[in-house]
C-alpha cells in the first residue's frame, strides 16, 4: 500500500454556516506541498472514512509563494500553502482558513479589508500621471533601496494580520503590513512630500498606538519583511510629527 | 456616462485602467480575484529598456532589432518600434511610482545582461522584477479607487461579450465566483488583458494556474480574430512539480550548470553516486561551442531528444540533470541564491549539495488575440492614440498584454514580456480614450435589454447543465489528458502526423468535455463549475494552437518542425558561398512562410488563413544568427 498523507481540514459550507471538520487521506509524492496535495484531493474528493463530500474550496495561483493567494493555516501556523512541503509537516497535517478573516467557503476567505486598509493610510506614491514625464525619481542609494526592497515585497497574503493579537473584527487596528507601507512610501524621494497625510492616518484611531508589541507578525511573514523594525521606526516619526503638529510645521 | 470595462488586473490590465480613468472616463476592472495576485509578478528577471547606462553605446535601434531577430521577423514591426522607443520613458515612469528597481552605486537603475543579446538593457528589482512593476501600476489603480474614478469587480468571471445587431461589442455577461450568479453588464467599449494560456500544458507550465486563457478564447469564439497560436516558447529547465513546474532562471547555466543523464537509463543511483564516466553531458557533446549555454530553444529541444526519443530520462521519466554541485559553494550561493532559495523551499533539496533536477516548460504565449494597429508613416513606428491600435476583430473589443499577439512575433526576448504587457496596456488603454471620445453622442441609450437577457439566459444555462450534468467525466482529470496530450504532440518538436493525431485528439477531449460531471451542485463559490468552464475553453484554445502547428511547414522560433528545417552550414558565415546559399534558401522560405497565422473559430474547428507581415523598418536580410 502506497504511503498516505493525512490530513484533517476545517469545512464550512458559507459564511452564515457552522464549521465542521472532515479527514481525507492523500497518496504520497515526493515534492508535495498542501496545494499540490489539495489538488489530487479536488479530483476525487472522499473522507479517509470512503464517504463522497464536496471538493474543498480554497484560493491559490502563482504556486511560488509570490502571488499571496494561498494563505491558510497549516498546522495552526498561518502560511502559504504552495511554500508548505508535506515531509517537513507533522501529521495529520490541520488545515483552517486564514484566521480573522470572514470564511468565505472552506479555506476560502474574504481579505478585502486588507485592500481597504491600504487605501485608508494612502499606500501609493502621488503622480502627475502615468505619462512620460522625460525624468524618473530622484536617486535613491544602494542601502537604501535594500532597506526599501524588503517592504517592497509585501504581497498582501494576510499572515501577519492572522497572527496578530491586535488585529481582528471589533477593532480597527490597520495591522503591520500597512504600517510597512507607509514606511515605505514616507522614503520614496518624492513619497515623503505626502509623509505628513501618511503619519496623520496612522497616528488616528487603529494606527500605530494599537501595536501591542507581540511581535508575532515578524515571525510568521513568508517574505522575512521586518516589518517590527518598520513600526519602530514609524514610532519615532509619528513622535516627531506630533511635534510638528504642536508647533504647526507641516 | 460613459462605461469601459478592462478584464484582467495583471500589468496589462492595470495599465489600460489607469490611462483610461486618468483621461476622465470610470473604468469597472473585472477579476478572478484579488487583482494584486495576477500572474505578472511571477516575472522574476526583468523588463528592458535601452538606457545606455554601462558605457556600450547601446541604442532603442538596437534593442528593436533584437526583438526582431529574435522573433524571426515575424512581428509587425510598427508597434515594435514604439515599443522600443517607449521603453525608457516607460521605466521612468515605473520609477517615479515608486517601484524600487536596484541601483548602482550611484543610485541610478542598475542593468543587468538578458539573454540573447551583447548589451546590457534589463532594468531589474532584485529577483522580483515582475511583483514591483505590478504592485507599483496597482498603487496607482488603487489611488484612482479611492478617488472613486475605478471600480474593482475581484471574483468576477468573464464569460462573453454581448454584441449588438452591427457586431459591435457593447458589455459582458460576468458570474459572481461567490454567489454563482449571471449577470450583464453594458458597457461602450471592452478591453481583454486576461494573460497567457499555459494552462493548455498543465502542468508542465510555468503559468500560474489561472492562465488558462479561457477569456480569450470566449471571445474568440464569439468571433474575434486568433493568431500565431503556434509560437510557444518552451523554458529548458522548470523544476518539475506535479502542481506545475518553476521556473529555475537560464542563470544557473550561464554560472557554469551542467545538464547531464546517466548513460545508463535504468541506473537507480543517486546523482552523487554516479561517477563522472558513466555520465552524458549532452548538451556539451552535441553543441560543443556553447555546450550547457545553449539558446533557450536549443536547450529545450535537446533535453526533448535526449529524454523523448532516446529514453535516456532520467528513471525513465521526464527529467534530467541541472547540476551545480561541482561549483565553489560560495560562488552559487553568491551568483544564484534567489534560484537556490525557490528549490530549496518547493523540492526541499539544496542544489549546492544535489543535482536539480528538470525539463522543459511551456512558459510564453507569442500568439493571442488578432489586434490592429495604425502606422505613422512619419515615424515608421504607431500612430499614437489611434482607435485603431489594439482593436481586435471585434468593433469596442481591445486586448493587450499576453493575450494579444502583437510584439514578439514567432519567439520573445528575456525581459521582453513585462515590457510588452506593460507598453500594450498603456497604448491599448489611449486606443479606448480615442474610441470613446469618437463615439457618437447619446449612442449608449440604444436599447439592448434584449441581447443582454438573451446572453444571460444562454450562460444560466450552460450552468444548469453542468450542474445537472451526470455524464461521468471528470473535469480536473480532462485537463490533465489535455495538458499531456499538448506536451507530447504540441509541444518543443512537432511533426505533422502526431499533430494530426492530436487535433483529433482534441476533437474527442471536446466531445467528453460535453460530458463533465461536477460532482457538486453548490449555489455557493462553487469552484468545479468555473473550472468546468474553462477546461472546456482551453480545449479551443488548444485547437487553435495545434491547428496553426499543423499548418506551418517550417521550422521558425519556437515553432519546430524538424522535418521542414533549414540548418546554418556549420562553420560557414556571411560571404561564403554555403551561407549565401544558405541565405537565399532562408528567403525563398520567408517568401512562402513569414506570416502571420490567422485562426477563425468554426464548431468544426479553427480555420486558419496567412497575413503579411509589414517588415518596413527592418527587411529580412540577415537570418537570426546566434554563433
């Protein structure tokens, strides 16, 4: 008999109905990840116990953890699941909808508030237009386009905000992707002309104070984006702007 | 008011949103999902643009004729040239977005050499050049949503256009991938950005896997013209996965990688086992100037001969050797950790220390959907705004990025994709402006309630049967036989019979697919219905390729028929009396075969007429020459 990957995955037909748990049993490849192995499971869905259930839904894509749509938690820890191989997960390997998302159907969550978010602190660098103005930006040096690199990757995947203490419905915490944004966008040559409108949407209610510090969204992000050194550094801007502010300067 | 509609969120896509909205007009921007996840951002190497940075007198001249070269002169070359021109003010532009492309130690854009060509042209932001572009053209987008003038539709699915009595396109019909509902939506005019269909390969592709090109072949068979649909450029070394394969970048062979098998088919050893003697490092053996340096082309066709037709695979199975292990440590970590990290992380072996291992890839659609262009005859190059430019068959229906066919002709320069996404989007979207502003007034107020409802309903239905549907095929396990029938008959080499026995192949994976059972009747995200659709649109898609496969008698890019082949006599150059011959044998070719291939739907199957080519700017005289 071939080896088995087992897995156990938390269902839910839609958002207004009760989740409810199910076993499926995957036969072993090498290379495997839980999307791959998702995929087998898609074509011939049947519980571990021979019963034919529903396909499980879940998103994915790019398969090379660069696109984001794949997060889930996988043995409780939220993660792409293209990027998790089977042989280094213990088993049976658990598998649950991105946490503090609205469950969509299965694995399959609602992250559009992620979207709202980056719209609400301005994550965008103003432009004249998206015409030839016959210069690019201003130069930027070596160490400061490695630093700004690392947020640059951000894709969006939620993982830090699933990990989050802070973040999470009834409260309106805009979470440390957003926070990275803006300590991306203030460094830009000209991003920094709106640094100010930036600060003042972080410094408002679910801004910056509402970090708790946890320091949990570090850990989890599959880019490795240092996204508590970005809070740090945004809580010495924000402490210069209320200065700013008290004094009027802009 | 007037209404535009862009499907697709890639760069594309987003280009044409954002020059459409900033001219004044509200674009609805439909999706699959979350536009930020499109397969742009799988580009990892770069996007060209002739900056002449590095001191090599590199010229837009020079870069136009590489894309032609390249291409084997199959390309217009009007809208190359302005997309060569456009390059650099386009990557400035890209710059003041923010997009953190790496610097010098001046602080100015870095460039980095691509293949195929002497001077180096690729601006590039670490190993993620794709993801920056695309996030840097969504800020912008998302700027212009807040400002209320886009309005994004993530989780709609295209399903076809609506046409009113005069064949104009005049809106879709879309399904919520959540509720499952059907619903118009009119619009003045209609751009297609929905990307490449490498799914047709699945999973020896390195798309991502909502490239199925199902859109464009909706509209397709509703009417819009297809061409080129044999160019497919196949990468020599995708890691494999059952899922699908990743790209492993030509790098790791230009850092000294050796492609090998073991001489001995059925030897059961690990790679580090298998003494050097008993290994066949093909590639070195048979192309002994460039050995593993080979052309993309060359290499793939190579590990298809060495893998398919003298079963030297490794195990038996689709795979050889990419093996870096013989190079200093430091030196791959130092010159290759971006690829080092992707294997380590997908197949969970270190390269440094074990062979990767490999085989050839669908990766790049040269072909799509028939679009039009104006030439300035002033400039050689686009008449800039036209209406004309980007306009499909289909009157108010554009397309752009993969999905159209307008720049790389039978093959595509590294680096040239996320250019031509992004320059096609840009121009398409300026194409739309002209359109709307040509409209005539008040012309939207034309009642069409009755095509929209008569398309409504024939969409509900095709949802009903599908979900009524008991007839036993499996709609996952279908795609799988397409994806294996198209690698093995339509894929790196071709040769006539087998194409003809794939397109009756195809025939019967058509009629099957009338017969899919979902297996689920979900009213809710039901994701098997949705991908029953497509299945069943890629299996025209493949048609079109196969057919236009079928036709081309010649060997041109990626297009390979070995029979047909016009080999450059070895050692032999410009002047001598071999190459000369050689040469006009090429021409005389070029007389019958540099066209355009031209796929019309019919229900029997594409039929497929030739166009010329307008090669004014840069005749076909010298033969694409890599020695």
């Amino acid at each position: 008999m071939t080896e088995q990957i087992e897995f156990r995955i938390r269902r839910q037909d839609g958002p207004e109905t009760a989740p409810y748990w199910q076993a499926f049993r995957v036969p072993w490849r090498p290379g495997h990840n839980v999307v791959s192995a998702l995929m087998v499971l898609r074509e011939n869905p049947e519980t571990a116990s021979g019963e034919r259930v529903q396909p499980v839904a879940w998103e994915f894509n790019c398969m090379e953890e660069v696109c984001g749509a794949c997060s889930m938690m996988v043995n409780g820890v939220p993660r792409q699941g293209c990027a998790a191989l089977i042989d280094d997960l213990e088993q049976p390997i658990v598998l649950e909808p991105l946490a503090k998302f609205p469950v969509v159907r299965d694995l399959m969550v609602d992250r559009a508030a992620i979207f709202g978010t980056l719209q609400r602190v301005k994550a965008w660098i103003e432009i004249d237009g998206a015409w030839s103005v016959h210069q690019g930006a201003p130069r930027i040096s070596p160490q400061e386009w490695l630093e700004n690199y690392h947020y640059s990757q951000c894709m969006s995947c939620g993982c830090c905000l699933a990990a989050c203490p802070q973040y999470g419905p009834g409260n309106d915490f805009v979470g440390p992707n957003a926070l990275a944004q803006v300590r991306l966008m203030n460094a830009h040559p000209t991003g920094r002309y709106n640094r100010t409108e930036r600060l003042h949407a972080i410094m408002a209610e679910g801004g910056l104070s509402d970090c708790g510090n946890a320091q949990n969204c570090v850990r989890v992000c599959p880019k490795e984006i240092p996204l508590t050194t970005a809070i740090g550094e945004l809580g010495r801007e924000v402490t210069l702007q209320l200065a700013r502010d008290l004094f009027g300067k802009s | 008011m007037r209404r535009v509609i862009v499907i697709g969120g890639g760069l594309g896509g987003l280009w044409a949103t954002l020059r459409i909205a900033e001219a004044g007009f509200r674009v609805a921007l439909f999706s699959l999902f979350e536009v930020k996840r499109s397969h742009s951002v799988c580009a990892q190497g770069g996007i060209n643009a002739s900056l002449d940075t590095k001191g090599q007198r590199d010229s837009i001249w020079q870069h136009f004729v590489d894309t032609i070269k390249g291409g084997s002169y199959l390309a217009n070359q009007p809208p190359v040239k302005s997309m060569c021109d456009e390059a650099p003010g386009l990557i400035q532009t890209f710059e003041r977005m923010g997009v953190t492309f790496s610097r010098t130690p001046e602080g100015i854009m870095d460039l980095r050499l691509f293949g195929g060509v002497r001077n180096k042209r690729t601006v590039f932001a670490g190993a993620s050049t794709g993801q920056q572009l695309l996030y840097g053209v969504d800020e912008q987008v998302r700027r212009l949503e807040a400002a209320g003038e886009v309005e994004k539709r993530e989780w709609w699915e295209f399903l076809s256009i609506v046409r009113d009595d005069q064949g104009v396109c005049r809106g879709i019909v879309a399904m919520d991938l959540k509720r499952m509902e059907v619903k118009a939506f009119p619009a003045d005019v209609v751009v297609l950005a929905t990307g490449g269909l490498g799914q047709i390969y699945a999973p020896k592709t390195t798309n991502s896997t909502n490239s199925t090109g199902a859109a464009a072949s909706r509209v397709f068979q509703q009417g819009a013209l297809f061409a080129n649909g044999e160019f497919f450029q196949f990468h020599p070394t995708a890691m494999l996965g059952d899922d699908k394969t990743r790209l492993m970048s030509e790098a790791a062979r230009g850092e000294g990688g050796r492609i090998w098998v073991p001489k001995d088919p059925s030897d059961q050893r690990p790679p580090n086992d298998i003494p050097e003697r008993e290994r066949f490092y093909f590639l070195e053996e048979w192309y002994p100037t460039y050995g593993n340096t080979a052309a993309r082309d060359v290499a793939s066709r190579a590990i298809w001969k060495a893998v398919r037709d003298m079963g030297m695979g490794v195990g038996g199975e689709d795979k050889v050797y990419l093996d870096l292990t013989h190079l200093d440590p430091k030196f791959v970590e130092l010159r290759l950790g971006a690829i080092l990290r992707i294997y380590r992380k997908f197949h969970g072996s270190d390269p440094v220390t074990e062979p990767m291992e490999i085989f050839p890839a669908a990766h790049y659609a040269m072909g799509g959907l028939w679009v039009d262009y104006e030439k300035n005859e002033e400039s050689g190059g686009l008449s800039c705004g036209s209406t004309r430019n980007h306009a499909t068959t289909v009157p108010g229906l554009y397309a752009c990025g993969e999905c159209d066919y307008g720049y790389h002709g039978a093959n595509r320069l590294g680096a040239n994709s996320l250019l031509s996404a992004s320059f096609s989007g840009r121009a398409a979207g300026e194409a739309v402006v002209s359109y709307l502003k040509g409209l005539e007034p008040g012309s939207d107020s034309v009642p069409l309630s009755r095509a929209f409802e008569g398309e409504v309903q024939r969409q509900q239905a095709i949802n009903r049967s599908l979900m009524v549907s008991r007839g036993g095929e499996n709609a996952y396990a279908l795609h799988r036989e397409l994806g294996e029938l198209m690698t093995d008959r339509v894929g790196v080499v071709r040769d006539n019979r087998q194409l003809d026995q794939a397109f009756g192949e195809l025939k019967a994976l058509e009629e099957r697919a009338e017969r899919i059972d979902l297996g689920e009747a979900s009213g809710w995200a039901n994701q098997t219905l949705s991908y029953a659709r497509q299945v069943r649109d890629m299996i025209q898609l493949a048609q079109v390729v196969a057919r236009g496969a079928q036709e081309r008698d010649e060997c041109r890019g990626a297009h390979y028929k070995p029979e047909f082949e016009l080999e450059i006599p070895q050692g032999k150059f410009p002047g001598d009396p071999e190459f000369e011959v050689y040469r006009q044998a090429w021409k005389e070719n070029n007389r019958k075969w540099l066209k355009s291939t031209i796929a019309r739907y019919t229900p029997d199957g594409p039929e497929v007429r030739f166009e010329t080519v307008d090669t004014t700017i840069l005749p076909p005289e010298q033969p694409r020459d890599y020695r």
